[in-house]
C-alpha cells in the first residue's frame, strides 16, 4: 500500500496559514498589501477586539471581476505574477496568490468587490475554506474584505493570541509602515467604533512621521540621500539626542515594502558609532529604491526579509551616506532637492534656518566625538549578516573605513571654518558639565589647575571618577554627584526665590499632548518658581519665553515635557513642596552629565571640586550612592599587607 498521498487543499492552506498569518496584525497586512496593488486612494480599517472579531479593510481600488473571486481565494491564483521570469520583475507587494487562500481557511471569509463600470458588485463567503457561491451584492466601487473569527478553527493559535491591546499594538505597527511607505494613501485605522488614525493624504512623508512620531521628533529630523548606479537611497534620520533604547525607531523601506535587514540596521548602527552612547539606537526612516531584478523578495513567505544581489555596496552606500552627512557642514544639501524625484521623496518641508541651526549643533557637538572614533576593521564576519550570504573582505571594509576617516578630517576643518566653538566645549543637548560647573556658587576657587594636583582622577568606563584621597580611594559615580550638586543648587536658589530665569530671545513654541499643555499652563507660578516662564498659545502649544539661566544649554522641551507628565499624572493635588521637590530632582537629573559621558580633566576637576560644597555627598536625590571609598587599611588588609 503506497503511503505517501498528497494533501487535500483544504490542509495546504492551513499550513500556508501558519506561516502567512501569525496573529491578526498580519492579515491586516496583507489586505492592506491587497489595497496598495489595486491602486486604492483610500483605505479603511476596522478592527473589532484586537482582530479577533472582526478584521475588515474596505478600499477603492479596481476591484475584482466577479468571474475572479473564486480564484481570488484560491491558492496560488494570483494576478501578479504569470510566469517563474516575472519573480525578477516583481513591482507589486504581493504575488504569491497565497494570502487570502490563506486567511480564508482559518477564519469566516467574505470577499465583496465592484470594478469600476460594473452596474452593482458581487460576494463569495469562505467559511473555513469551504467556498461558497458567488452572489451579486450592494456595494461601492473597490474591494471590501472582512475576516471574522480568526483561528476559530485552529484553537491552538486562537488560545496563543495575547491581550486585545497588544494584539491591536501589532496591527497598528503594520499599519503604520504601509502609511508611511504610502504617504498618498487616505488611511482610517479604527478600534471597537473609535477612530485611532485618520490619515489625509500626502505628498510629504514628513507629514506622516509629525503624525505618527510627533512634532518634537519631526522638527529635529536629518534628511539624508544618495545615489549610485544600483541603488538610491533617502528618507529622514534622527538628531542622535533622539536615540531609543530599541530598534523600534527604526523603518527600512525596500521599494516600498517594509523590510527587515539585519546588514543595513548594522550599516547604520556604524553610521551613529560615537554618536550614541552604547545600548541606544538611532531613529531612521530610510527608503531604498533599486531595480527589482537587484532583489530577491521571495525568500520569506510575509517577504519582511529579503536577499540583495549586492549586499556590500548597499552597506556602504548607507554607512558613508550618513557619515558623510554627519560630518560635512554642506548645508545646501539639506534643503536642496533634485529634479525628477519621486513624489513621496520631495525636499523637507522645513525651515531652512531651523535646518542650519541643526546641522550646526550637530556639527559641534560630533566634532569632539568623532575624534575619539576609529573606524572598526574588521566587518562582523557574522555571514547572517548579510543575508546574501556574502561578508565583506577586511580589505574591502578598511577602504570605508579610511574614507570615513578623511571625512572625519574634513569636517574637523569645515567646523572650524565655520566658526563653530573650537574650545572643546561638546554639548550633548543635555548640560555639559564644564559650564555647569562653573556657574556654581563659590566655584572659582575650583577652576583647573587649583584643585590639588597631587591627587590622581581617572575617568573610568566613561561613567566612574576614581580618586585618590588621603583616606585611600574613592570611586565616584559622575551622573549620580552632578545630579546632587545641581539638585542641591536648585534647592537653595528655589528657597532664597532666586532662581535666574533667561528670557528666549523669541518665545518658542513647544507642543505637547492636551493634558500636557494645560497641566503647564494651569501650573505657571510653579513653574516661574523654577525659572521657567510658559505662556498660552492656543491648542496644544506653549510658549517657552523663559528658562533658568543656570540650565542655558539644556534641552527644555524635554525638561518641561517631563515636567507636564508629571504634573498631568499628579492626581489628587500633592503640596506644593512635593511637586517642586520633584521637579527639582527631575530637572537635576536632566541636566547632569550621563554615565556614558566622556568627561575631560578640567571638568573632572570641576566635578569633585564641588563636592565638598554640598550638605549630602554621599547620595543622589534618589537616595542612590554617589561615592564608594575604600580605605587604604581595606586596600593592605584585601592585599595581605596588614601584619
Ligand atoms: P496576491 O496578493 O499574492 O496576488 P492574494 O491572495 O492576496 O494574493 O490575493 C489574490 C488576488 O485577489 C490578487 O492577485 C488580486 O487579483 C485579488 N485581490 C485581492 N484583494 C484585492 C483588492 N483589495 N482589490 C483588488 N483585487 C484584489
Ligand atoms: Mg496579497
């Protein structure tokens, strides 16, 4: 008796399902996928309980010819694709013919569509894959496609589905890289009724990143681009005071698709290298445009992975595109757009000025990190890097890497050219401690070279003072004394009612959520108390007209962005001295130096000068050490020198 038998349909499919649909948030994809090839204008999606109930994604694209529907939840019937040739010429997101044969067989079906032309549309209803007839039905030119009861036939996957709102968080991931990759696409998200996205359409991707990641990230967004004989690249990357602490930050756009590559996220990890402390990651929005027959996007069947025919060249164009942006202070690139660009592509619809200032502040505060950067020379061999199985050759890298160094020195002679501070002064957009330092009450006595130079101070991890005392030694946490010292200078300046306030040469306008912005407004006098002086804009923006003199090179936005969060987060009212205490440790903890920080020996000193100026030394405002001291008797002792 023969034991090998083919599978019936029904079976394939589900299979297919396991590896097509891994949660509802991957159906929403591949409808969406559906839409964007059939040149819809405008989608809409309703989701009802995270996609478990309901999945339904409405369009206006060309529809399907009744004769078609069938076919259209058939497997591998697609009208993509015809033959094996055109797997190279791929211009649509899908081909496969597989996603809805897929979804169908796992879930409760119903496909409704009109072509345009067509006097009234038709249905077909797949219950669990079992397909029923096709029947004219009522409804608007495009493609309506609603999936109910997903995995109600697989009560394995159904029982591994997680909460609602995680489930709804995924779907709103996908849906969030097919607007941005489709910027002309009018796009409506809903949940259980509620409106969560309501997206006009675009020709600015800019606009959609300002929807979607705020003003605050939008505004302070570098735009990068560059062309080879392969490839073009460009999009938006992140100011590097905008890192994340994952990956999230992140989009990668291969022709349109939303991918995933590991070779790319690590050309630009080396782009931010020295630019970021370690264990963050830097935000970017980057579109790559290449011929098709350059990739191959059928090794994945959702194709968020995808294999390039010349996976080096791309490494390298991405790294020294953005490198090279970092270092060069040629600001007409920033704003200049070349002819003929596709649309989604157009010039950054921001203020030149503002542009200038950046790259500027950019220019200065990288200057004095590249310095201490080398290029790596060695590629990580890992080969799963590149998923083209291709590593590059140390030779190969070591060409990059000395490019990068030649523009490394060009931009050390293009900043001072342009008369950026050369005085070593690095601002992180944070407090460096040098000035901070040195606007310390009863600090003059501590400028370098008073200090007593007997005493060694070592940097240590770029994060500990290591100090030699005539006790022993004593190993100091750099974040942990700046924050107490600032805190406590606060302190007493709040209480004598003498904090310094700066006036803004123009009042900035600051955005931020609406229980945000009210909870600053309605706590002005609060806020004057700290130096801070906000007025009323209207809607949900504020006027930053003042801020404390002693915090000059802070980023306020982010300090009264905390500062809102908690004062919107401050239930029921807490005394007056609890919420400034808390503002002060906040805003001492903002502005102090980070672990992580490279710190030069003058501002060491300064640092561990003003120790001794402060009533607890010992502690952070959070209660945490801010010294450690071991004795030169626990040294003898440890080292058996003790008779
Ligand atoms: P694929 O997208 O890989 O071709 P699908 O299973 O997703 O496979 O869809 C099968 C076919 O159904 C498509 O090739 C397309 O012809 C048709 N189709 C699906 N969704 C739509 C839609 N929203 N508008 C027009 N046609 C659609
Ligand atoms: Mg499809």
């Amino acid at each position: 008796m023969s034991r090998i038998h083919a599978l019936e349909t029904l079976v394939v499919n589900k299979i297919a399902a396991g590896e097509v649909v891994e949660r509802p948030g991957s159906v929403v994809k591949e409808l969406l996928e559906n839409s964007v090839d059939a040149l819809a204008s405008r989608v809409e999606v309703d989701i009802g309980e995270g996609g478990s109930e309901l999945i339904r994604v409405a369009d206006d694209g060309e529809g399907i010819h009744p004769d078609d529907l069938p076919l259209a939840v058939t497997s591998h019937a697609t009208s993509k694709i015809r033959g094996a040739d055109d797997l190279f010429r791929v211009r649509t997101m899908g081909f496969r013919g597989e996603a809805l044969a897929s979804i169908a067989s796992i879930s409760r079906l119903r496909l409704r569509s009109r072509q345009a032309g067509a006097d009234s549309g038709c249905e077909v209803s797949v219950d669990g894959g079992q397909v029923g007839p096709v029947q004219p039905c009522g409804c608007s030119v495009g493609t309506v496609t609603e999936v109910r009861s997903l995995f109600f036939n697989t009560p394995v996957r159904r029982k591994f589905l997680r909460s609602v709102a995680t489930e709804f968080g995924h779907i709103s991931e996908h849906f969030t890289r097919i607007a941005l990759a489709c910027p002309r696409l009018a796009a409506v998200l809903r949940h259980n009724e509620r409106i969560v996205y309501e997206l006009p359409p675009t020709e600015q991707i800019l606009d959609r990143l300002r929807l979607f990641f705020g003003s605050d990230l939008a505004d302070r967004l570098i735009w990068v681009e560059s062309q080879t004989d392969q490839a073009r690249l460009w999009g938006y990357v992140g100011h590097p005071s905008e890192s994340r602490s994952t990956r999230k930050g992140q989009f990668l756009f291969l022709n349109g698709r939303w991918i995933q590559d590991r070779s790319l996220q690590h050309a630009l990890g080396e782009a931010y290298r020295g630019l970021l402390m370690t264990g963050r990651y830097p935000v970017a929005f980057l579109f790559l445009e290449l011929s098709p027959d350059q990739v191959d996007v059928n090794i994945h069947p959702t194709k968020a992975e995808v294999r390039f025919r010349d996976a080096q060249s791309l490494y390298r164009q991405l790294l020294s595109t953005l490198r090279t942006r970092f270092l060069t202070a040629d600001l007409e690139s920033t704003v200049s757009v070349p002819a003929g660009l596709q649309v989604a592509a157009q010039p950054p619809a921001v203020d030149p000025n503002r542009q200038l200032g950046l790259q500027l502040e950019l220019a200065a505060w990288a200057k004095d990190r590249l310095a201490q950067w080398t290029p790596p020379t060695t590629f990580p061999g890992d080969s799963s890097l590149t998923p083209s199985g291709h590593e590059l050759g140390n030779e190969e890298f070591g060409s990059i890497g000395a490019e990068i160094i030649r523009a490394d020195r060009e931009l050390h002679s293009a900043a001072t050219g342009f008369g950026l501070p050369d005085n070593g002064e690095f601002n992180t957009g944070g407090f460096a401690p040098g000035p901070a330092a040195s606007s310390l009450p009863g600090n003059q006595g501590a400028s370098p070279g008073t200090g007593s130079p007997a005493k060694q101070i070592m940097q240590v991890h770029d994060c500990y003072l290591v100090v030699e005392t005539d006790e022993g030694i004593t190993v100091i946490d750099q974040h942990a004394l700046h924050e107490r010292v600032m805190y406590e200078h606060l302190r007493r300046r709040v209480i004598e009612g003498a904090v310094e306030s700066q006036k803004t040469l123009v009042p900035q306008p600051l955005e931020f959520g609406p229980r945000e912005a009210s909870a600053l407004l309605e706590n002005k006098d609060l806020l004057t108390q700290l130096g801070y002086g906000v007025e009323e804009f209207g809607g949900t923006t504020v006027l930053l007209a003042a801020y404390p003199a002693m915090l000059a090179q802070a980023d306020h936005s982010r300090i009264l962005a905390d500062i809102a969060d908690q004062l919107a987060a401050a239930g029921q009212k807490p005394s007056r001295r609890d919420i400034l205490d808390s503002l002060l440790h906040l805003m001492a903890c903002k502005a102090a130096v980070k672990a992580g920080q490279r710190l030069k020996p003058e501002e060491m000193e300064s640092l561990l000068a003003q120790r001794h100026l402060i009533d607890d030394a010992h502690h952070c405002p959070h209660g945490r050490p801010t010294a450690l001291v071991l004795t030169r008797t626990e040294l003898d002792r440890q080292f058996g020198r003790l008779g």
